[in-house]
C-alpha cells in the first residue's frame, strides 16, 4: 500500500496472511487472480507449479512439513475442478490449506461471462469449510476464518473472490481480530481413569497406530506405553503417515487391509488399543466383523470423524500424545502379561545383491535402506509394491513416512517436493510407480525451477502393475494396454528436471552412494529411473 492511501480489499487480505503465517503462495493462476498477485509484496513468495494438482501437492508436502496452514490459489471453474482430486487427499490426509479461488468480475457475473463457473460444491464435501463472500468488505474476514477452519478442522477451507474485489476500499469495521487456534486438547480424568481400568485388565492388549500419532511427542508416548506393558505395536493400514519408530522391537508390522486377514493378525489380543487411527481401514469387501468376538477396542483420537465412524467400545477425543502419556502414569505396576504370539517380522540385514542382478522393488528397496540417514523422509506412490517398501524401509524418525491416505494418484512427486521446501534440512525422497508419476509429472518443473534437491525414485515397469494383479485375483485379465514406450526420463527432462536410467544393482547403488550423502545440502532435483524385470 503507497503511503497516504486508503487501505483496499488486497491489503487487507495480504495483512491477514501475514499474521497467520502465510508467507508463500502456491499457484497456477488465470486472469481472474491478475490483480491480486500483480506487483506482488516482496515478503510473499510465490511458487508455481503447472497443473492445479500439482499445486495442492505441493502445498500438501508443504503444510505437512512445517506442521501449518499452506496456502493455495487457484483459477475459477477450471483450476478447482482440477485440483478436486488432490483436495480430497489433503481432507483424507487432514493437511491445513487456506484455498483462494479466483472468479469472475462481481459485477457482470449475473451475466454469466466467459470463464464464470458454477463454484459453490464443485469440490464436493472435501473442503472443511467455504464462502463466497457476499461483499468485497468480507474477503479479508472470511481468509482468517478459512485460516482457522483449516486449522481446527485439518483440511481445506476454500474461499471464492470475484477479481474485482482486490480493489475495492476495506471497511476497517470488518477487519477480523486475532483469533488464537488452540490445540492440543487434553482428556478429561474420568476418561483416563476409564482407559487405565481397560488396559489393566486386559490379559493380551495391543496397540494400534495411525497417521495423527506421527509426531516427537506422540513416538515418545507411545514407546514409553508400549514399553511399559511390553507388548506389540501395529501400524493401520493404508497410513499416510507412521505412528511409531517402525525399528523399534515392540513394532509388529502393518495392518492387512482385508478382515479375514486382519482377525487373524490381531486374534490373539483381548484388547487393541488403537491411537490416532481409524479403526479399521479396509480396502476391497470381505464378510465378517473386523475382529474376533471379546476383543474390546478402545480409540483415542483427537479426530471427530474418525469417532464416530469407528467399530470401538471406548473412544477419547483428546490429543493423542497428552493421552497416551496421562495413561502411562495412571497404570498400576507393570503386571506379566500372557505370552501373545509375535508376528515373523524380517530381522537382520539382507544378502547385497550382485552387482549386474536386474532390478525388482525388493531390490530398489533394499538399496534405498543401507543408504537412507534415520532423519530421510520417503514419500510413496507405489500401490503395486507398498508391502514390500513398508517391510523394509522402516520409519525411523517422525515424518519418516508420508503417503496418500485418500488413495488418488498424483501427489508423491508434488509432495515430495513441498516436503523438502518446508523441511529444507532434511533428505526428502519419493518412492513413485510409473504409473503414478505421469498424474503429477508437471511438478518436477517446480523442483527443477526453484532449486528443490529432492531425489524421485521411479519404479518404471511400463505397466498398470496393481490393476495387473487385481484383475488376476478376479480370475481374469483386463483391457488396458501397458505403456512400456512412455519414457519417463525424456518426460522429466523435457520439464528441466535432470534424470538417470539404471538397470542394475550396481547401477542403482552407485547412484546412490553418489547422491544419498549430500541429498541434505543438495538443490537440484534428480529422477532415478528403475527398470524393473517383466
């Protein structure tokens, strides 16, 4: 704002951004959005990734990295009917995101003009909440509440602006107050004292954990739990993120996501203690209760939704780290607890594979663990050999894992990326199908541009390898072709992102013993591309 005028609508806004902390603007934008980023204040950044799913990516890594609210500006119909898909994976992966669409002209739009859209429920109910607001006055009111319900909320909180209301004069009556976001909700006595008495008197409890107990305070609960009753740790399945130090001893592995599967992995428990998860993610129907008759499930989550959707017996809405330690220190003396069978879970190192031994994802994966420091992050996209990247590269620090918890294809590479932007110490890696790689491709111009060491792994089998083995288990085979002619190294290239093939072991290992010890410190994006065997 010039010195000596009156404060407009954008000013306001661009103060309201400030004083929530959103310094960087992840875009693609149109004409609509021309004069709110024109002349853009130096302390905003401004990153632009080239299709709107990338953009939620990107904003998505970003807002997980830093632990708050991302902020994203999209154009009209057009750029939010892109990014609907990435939208309903930061709602599933409960990511903070302030999203700003751009509409048409407030005053023709009764005339429906060229690129006017029909916005309100275009995005469905992912958005945790939106407004369109019903005077240009409201725009700065209505970022800081989309601020805050993006917050408390966990998710995206969409607001449409019509172009021409930047300009408008800001009414200072209007103007929002500071609203303090408070998290962190601690549970009440009674409902500790109701848990402790649950676990105390199960004779073969286990614990259960997910996505929202990723965190320093959480792992450090949670272990002191497990440690103290001595039993094992399950991770749920389909996690967007870990739950607990997957190197850890207690660790049993991940949950199976089919219900035959999963009595018989958790049948020997008479109580499972499930902690930041939804109790239980499944994938394709199967008949059957999810647990065997007398198994209790108790829940503490600090989501609302997972609450009232899950199959438990107790449920706490509290924050799980403050629970899980209150808990803790109300059990009684460590009592011996009955032996529960542990699962087989792969122990040791395994045998280096010769140096010409083609590739397969066991091979890649084993590579990527001997080299990886205990701080990597590995983003995955790779539904077709997820178990075996789970089975043997364990997280081993918060923020160890990241992964799409809605299931929608398109976010590891654009993640990837806007992890290593807001966590820009450590070393960010993306594990990604081919198959995947081509729904967000266009983010690996954004690394290239802005200086982004983030290494992608692509496991490059030229074929819809999942959809492969599904159809198989349904005694047939499909109809789509394989793509073995989509060079994907030529793809990232073209996007000004540097890339390699490797075929063998050796090749692979050597790449990485030249990239993995400086991948902290690094600033230009590299694509590793694996051929796989078939």
């Amino acid at each position: 704002m010039e010195p000596g005028t009156d404060p407009t609508v954008r000013d306001a806004a661009f103060d309201v951004l400030r004083r929530r902390g959103l310094d960087r603007i992840f875009a693609n934008p149109g004409s609509t959005e021309i004069r709110l980023l024109t002349d853009l204040p130096d302390d905003l950044d401004f990153v632009l990734a080239l299709h709107e799913g990338a953009v939620v990516g990107l904003a998505t890594g970003y807002a997980t990295a830093t632990d708050r609210a991302a902020l994203v500006v999209l154009h009209t119909t057009a750029g939010l009917g892109n990014a609907v898909g990435a939208l309903a994976t930061a709602r599933v992966n409960r990511t903070p995101l302030v999203v700003l669409v751009g509409q048409q002209d407030r005053r023709h739009l009764t005339s429906r003009p060229f690129l006017t859209g029909d916005l309100e429920g275009l995005a469905g109910s992912y958005p945790v909440w939106t407004s369109a607001p019903a005077r240009p006055q409201d725009v700065p009111a209505a970022l800081d509440r989309a601020f805050h319900e993006a917050t408390t909320a966990r998710g995206p909180a969409v607001v449409t602006v019509p172009s021409d209301d930047w300009d408008a004069a800001a009414d200072p009556r209007v103007l929002p107050s500071p609203v303090v976001v408070r998290r962190g909700r601690a549970p009440g006595p009674g409902a500790v004292a109701e848990l402790a008495a649950t676990v105390g008197a199960a004779r073969r409890p286990a614990v259960v954990v997910g996505a929202d107990a990723d965190g320093p305070a959480a792992w450090e609960a949670l272990v002191g739990l497990a440690e103290r009753l001595g039993v094992p740790v399950w991770q749920e399945a389909f996690a967007a993120r870990a739950g607990f130090p997957q190197d850890h001893p207690l660790f049993a592995g991940h949950l199976p996501p089919e219900r035959a599967a999963l009595r018989a992995a958790l049948g020997g428990h008479d109580l499972l203690l499930v902690v930041g998860a939804p109790v239980f993610r499944q994938y394709q129907y199967s008949p059957g209760d999810l647990v065997e008759p007398g198994t209790t499930i108790a829940l503490v989550t600090d989501d609302a939704e997972d609450l009232h959707h899950s199959r438990a017996d107790l449920a706490v809405l509290a924050d799980p780290a403050l629970t899980v330690a209150t808990l803790t220190a109300a059990l009684g003396p460590a009592v011996p607890r009955e032996g529960t069978p542990r699962p087989g879970r792969a122990t040791g190192s395994s045998p280096r594979a010769a140096d010409d031994a083609p590739l397969d994802p066991p091979t890649v994966f084993r590579a990527l663990a001997a080299r990886l420091p205990a701080d990597a992050v590995v983003v995955e996209e790779t539904p077709s050999s997820r178990p075996d990247l789970h089975r043997l590269v364990p997280a081993r620090a918060p923020l160890g894992f990241l992964s799409a918890a809605q299931g929608g294809l398109g976010f590891g590479v654009p993640a990837a990326i806007g992890v290593r932007m807001g966590a820009p110490t450590r070393p960010v890696v993306a594990v990604v199908g081919d198959g995947s790689t081509l729904y967000g491709v266009q983010a690996l111009w954004s690394a290239a541009h802005y200086g982004v060491g983030v290494l992608v792994v692509v496991l490059d089998n030229g074929r819809y390898a999942i959809m492969d083995r599904l159809a198989a288990e349904a005694g047939g085979k499909g109809p789509w072709p394989g793509f073995a002619e989509v060079d994907v190294a030529g793809l990232a290239t073209a996007l000004g992102c540097p890339a390699r093939r490797v075929a063998t072991a050796g090749e692979l290992g050597g790449l990485l013993d030249d990239v993995v010890p400086g991948l902290a410190d690094r600033d230009t994006p590299l694509v590793a591309v694996c051929s796989l065997l078939g």
